[in-house]
C-alpha cells in the first residue's frame, strides 16, 4: 500500500521541475562541460575544461554526465538526472539496511527524514559531486553496521567497494572520514581488540583487493597519462593544501557547521534534542552513527576552507539516529510539532534563494514578508501533528509532516525556479544571446555567469578586449558593442 505514494512523492522531491531552471552556479556548468567533453572526445581519463586538463575532481560525476549526453539527454538533464537518481538510489539502501538492523518503523522514520531534509533534497538537484560522495560513503558505512554489532564480515567486501567508489566521487574525504570515524569504535571497543579485528577482518585480500579494483584504475591511468601535474593539481592543492591553508579562501568560522547542520536538517531538525532520551547509547551501532556523524563535522570545521556542502555526508547518520530515536523514545509533545511549524520557514528561504545563489549574500531576513495563509496552515498542521502524537499515532504525525515537506518543495520548484532562473541563471541569457546571432563577448562578467554563458554556447565565449563582438553581455545584461 505505501509503494505507489512514496513513489509519488519520490518524484515530486527528486525528478518534478528538476531542469526547471538552467545550471546554477561557477560549479554546475564547469562540471557539466567536462562531462560533455568527455562524451563527445571519448577521452574518459583526463578531465578537460575548455580543452585544458582540469584536476580538480575525479571522474565519477564527469562519467555519469558523459554517459547521460551518450544517451541523448539535453545539456540541462544530463548533469542532473544522474545525481537525482544517485539520490533515490541510495534512499532504497539505507532504507534496506536500516531494516535490516533496526527494523521496518525505525527505517521508515529515517529514511522519510532523510529524504525530505532541506539540504539532501536541495543537493540532490544539483550537478555537483556532494551528493554522489554521501551516497557512496554513505552506503560504505552502512555497510558496517553488521560487523560493528556482531562481527559480520558479511558486508566488509561491500564497504571496501563503495569506500572505492567514493574515492572516484571526490578524492580521499571518504576514506579519511571512514578511517576517524572507525578509530573513534576504537575508544568504545578498546585499542587493542578494535586494532586486531580490523587488521582481521579489513586487511584480508578479498576487501583490499575489492578497494583497489574499483579506486585504483582511474588514478593509475590519469597518473600515467598526465605524470606529476596530476598529483600536484589534485592531491595537493585540491587536497591538503585547501585543507590545511585555505587555498581557495573560503574562510568560516570553526563553528561554521553547526548552524549549516541544522539548517540541512530541518523541518526535522527539533527531533535532534530527543537524541540523548532515547536510550540508543549502549548499542555500538548508535554509537557509531554519532561517531560517524560527530567526525564528519568536526574533521570539515578543522579545515581552513569550508562550503555548505562539505558536511552534507553527516546527514544519513543524523536522520539514522533520528528514525531510531522516534521508536523509542516516549511522548514527543513538543518536538514533533516544532517540526511541524519548522515548515513556517520555507516561503523566507524561498525568498532568499535566488539573491543567494546569485551573489552568496542572502536577502536580509527582516525584508522577507510571509503570507498569513502559509503561517496559518502550518499552525494547523502542528495542531493535528500534536493531536496524533497525543493519540499515539507517531506514525501519521511523522508521515503528516513529511508530506508537507513535499508540498512545501513542489511549490519552491513551481514558484521559485523561474525566480532563480531570471536572478542567477544563464540559460534565458545565453537565449537572448543566440537571438542576436550569439556574436558576443564578455566584460566584467563573474566567473558563474561566463562559465554558464560559454556551456550553454558550447564554447568558451571570448573577452571582449581580444576579440570584439556586435554584442558583449557586461554583468548580466547584453549591450550593443558599437
């Protein structure tokens, strides 16, 4: 009976509108012109943006858009259908696994907050190589559980082929977060017993052969291909040195990750303060999604450049304990309701996202006006939620509250995207552009605008100091050349 609605509600989170507006951003349509490339040259080793190497990121999200383009899907769902699926996909496994070692309502719980959460869903429509690392470490990690409770080494070949494949995503951040993430069991289990169940049970030759298999191909020939450019380019300056000297100055706060948690989280974000009531602490699998969880953010706030999307791989772990924290605890009069009202915020975030994903400066927040319509409509909806959880209904109030949640996205797909498309897009530009015989050139254009502008254009789109044109598009508007 539940198939067929999350299967529709499935769709309005992840596929409804998803290229309702055109790539967002410096890193959609650079990523995505590399995928293109790799398609149309049939090069799948050396990442090349506007026909120079570019080691930025490795190879699994450039695979999945090139193989998009090979399939005939259009310059807008080729980079993002991919992610979107990604998204589901993974959604299907942590339901099964949560099953698995929890049982059905704890999965269905977690799985349902994970799913609707503001930062998984907004990252599952993006072309961008978060999602896919969340999901691949993500589903490494779940992998785990067995063997952390039991000593099941069922699932460590498993682990060490998605731990693989998330090196393919993005680099070394999965098997660094999974290596701190195991040694914190270390602390719980003992040094000298979690030392020799690892060298035991992770060091055999089926899991590191299974790990090299999948990582070590692309590396060795990009290696190979390109020499030491490669190793400098992407292990030391994409790697360590952002890490260590915040060589792309994206300077926060060490606390950084904190508000951006719990903004990712939300409308479930209230349900966290039931965490220490639950009584999960004994069991060494909380224990590890709290590790799991608690390194992820820490490791990211120690790093000297820090973006909203680093920490996105914390989210499964918190909506884990989240669904096994809502079968076990007692009456959550308060909690649930609060989330239920955090749904009140989604008409201002609405209103900031297309300044915010135009300039990263959002709206100031007391310019926001909100509707007393959408105010009192989640007034109700916290009442009913209120009123099943009093009931003893936990279910329908946690299934109330997420169904609100899609409606609440639907409506930003409806509503927002074409207001971010005009703010921060470049397809209706580069459109104006073709309709003047796309003789253009750029001026004082932001790197988001001319990376855009010159992927929808299928070329690097010139200055306009070395190559003049009728037209030069200076900022976003498109102003004779004469």
């Amino acid at each position: 009976m539940w198939i067929a609605p999350v299967a529709v509600a499935g769709y309005f989170l992840f596929f409804f509108r998803l290229t309702g507006m055109g790539l967002i951003g410096p890193d959609e349509p650079r990523y995505a012109w590399i995928g293109r490339e790799m398609a149309r040259s049939g090069d799948w080793v050396t990442p090349r943006l506007w026909g120079k190497p570019w080691f930025e990121k490795p190879a699994l999200d450039y695979w999945m858009t090139a193989a998009a383009f090979r399939l005939g899907l259009d310059p807008d769902a080729a980079p993002r259908l991919p992610v979107a699926c990604w998204s589901v996909a993974f959604l299907a496994f942590f339901y099964w696994r949560m099953r698995v070692e929890f049982g059905a309502a704890a999965a269905g719980y977690g799985a349902a907050v994970l799913a609707t959460s503001a930062g998984w869903v907004a990252y599952s429509h993006a072309a961008v190589f978060d999602l896919p690392l969340a999901a691949t470490f993500g589903a490494a990690m779940l992998s785990l559980l067995g063997w952390v409770e039991r000593g099941e080494r069922g699932g460590i070949a498993v682990f060490a082929g998605l731990l693989g494949l998330s090196m393919l995503a993005k680099g070394l951040v999965g098997p660094a977060l999974a290596a701190l993430t195991l040694g914190c069991c270390a602390w719980r289990l003992g040094v000298r017993v979690f030392a020799a169940r690892v060298f035991r049970d992770f060091l055999r030759p089926v899991p590191v052969m299974v790990f090299v298999a999948v990582a070590a191909p692309w590396y060795a020939l990009c290696y190979a291909r390109n020499g030491n450019v490669f190793l400098e380019e992407f292990f030391w300056k994409h790697h360590f040195a952002r890490y260590l000297t915040g060589a792309l100055e994206h300077h926060q706060p060490v606390w950084y990750f904190v508000p951006v948690v719990a903004v990712g989280l939300l409308p479930w974000t209230p349900l966290v303060a039931a965490l220490p009531g639950a009584g999960i602490w004994r069991e060494r699998r909380a224990f590890f999604l709290a590790a799991w969880a608690v390194v992820t953010v820490v490791f990211f706030s120690l790093s000297r450049d820090k973006l909203p999307h680093y920490v996105l791989p914390a989210l499964p772990a918190v909506a884990a304990l989240v669904g096994i924290a809502l079968t076990r605890s007692g009456p959550m009069r308060a909690a649930l309701p609060v989330s239920a009202m955090m749904l009140a915020l989604l008409p201002a975030g609405a209103a900031v996202l297309p300044e915010a994903l135009d300039t990263g400066i959002g709206t100031k927040l007391e310019s926001v006006r909100i509707s007393v319509l959408p105010v009192a409509a989640v007034a109700l909806l916290a009442g009913g939620v209120w009123a099943l959880e009093r009931a003893g209904r936990r279910p329908a109030a946690v299934a109330a509250i997420a169904l609100a949640a899609v409606a609440g996205y639907a409506w930003i797909a409806q509503d927002t995207f074409p207001q971010i498309e005009r703010r921060a897009g470049t397809r209706a530009l580069w459109q104006q552009a073709q309709a003047r015989g796309g003789a253009v050139c750029v001026v004082q254009t932001p790197r988001s605008v001319l990376y855009g502008l010159s992927y929808y254009a299928g070329r690097k789109l010139p200055s306009c100091d070395a190559e003049p044109q009728p037209w030069r598009i200076e900022g976003r508007e498109i102003i004779s050349g004469f």
